[in-house]
C-alpha cells in the first residue's frame, strides 16, 4: 500500500522559511501528480502548489512568488519551499498524490498523507 510521509513542519517567524518534503513509499509504478494543501483553523482546506510527473507546477494564488514545488521522481518525493512565510500560513500542510498506480497494477485516484503543522508567529 502507498503511503505518503511528509516532514519539515515547525515554528517559524515572519520572514522565515521553511522546507517540506513528502515521500511516498511503497511500490509504485507511477504518480501522475503531487502537491500540497493547507488547512487553516476554522477554515476549508486549500490548494498550496501541484506538480505533474511531465514537471508541471501550478500555485495557490496566495502563495505565488513566495512558495516553490519541486519534485525528484526517481525517489516519489516532492519539497515545497516556503519563503517570506506569513502568520496567515500558519495551518496544517498536507501532502497529495493523484493517480497512484502501485507495483500491482492497482491505481489509487487520491492519497492523503497526515499533515505536517507550520506556525508562523514572533
């Protein structure tokens, strides 16, 4: 069974920076995508920043400029880093893989990894 594993979380400062990464482990033939989400308290779960296995990216408005996706495909990894980090980024970071084809043929259309806390705040 794929399972995607984020770390990097943490307290940072306004202005800081941050990296997360996310792995996803497990035999896998193919992940057509992977990105990022957040969820604030109180509020509903946000797209951050998407990759495709061709390298394409696609940013959250409210993060374009300041955050960047990148990815290593021979290890199913993705990293997003944050700069300029804000209070209001301050929420849980998911991790996302879209069309999840294992060493078994199954495909999982969605997998969701646990989340990883970033706090922005002096």
């Amino acid at each position: 069974q794929v399972q995607l594993v984020e770390s990097g979380g943490g307290l940072v400062q306004p202005g800081g920076s941050l990296t997360l990464s996310c792995a996803a482990s497990g035999s896998i033939r193919r992940i057509e995508s992977m990105g990022w989400y957040r969820q604030a308290p109180g509020k509903q779960r946000e797209m951050v920043a998407g990759i495709t296995d061709g390298g394409s990216t696609v940013y959250g408005n409210s993060v374009k400029g300041r955050f960047t996706i990148s990815g290593d495909s021979a290890k199913n990894t993705v990293y997003l880093q944050l700069n300029n980090l804000k209070p209001e980024d301050t929420a849980v970071y998911y991790c996302n893989a879209v069309r999840v084809t294992a060493g078994d043929g199954r495909t999982d259309l969605q997998i969701w990894g646990q989340g990883t806390l970033v706090t922005v705040s002096s």
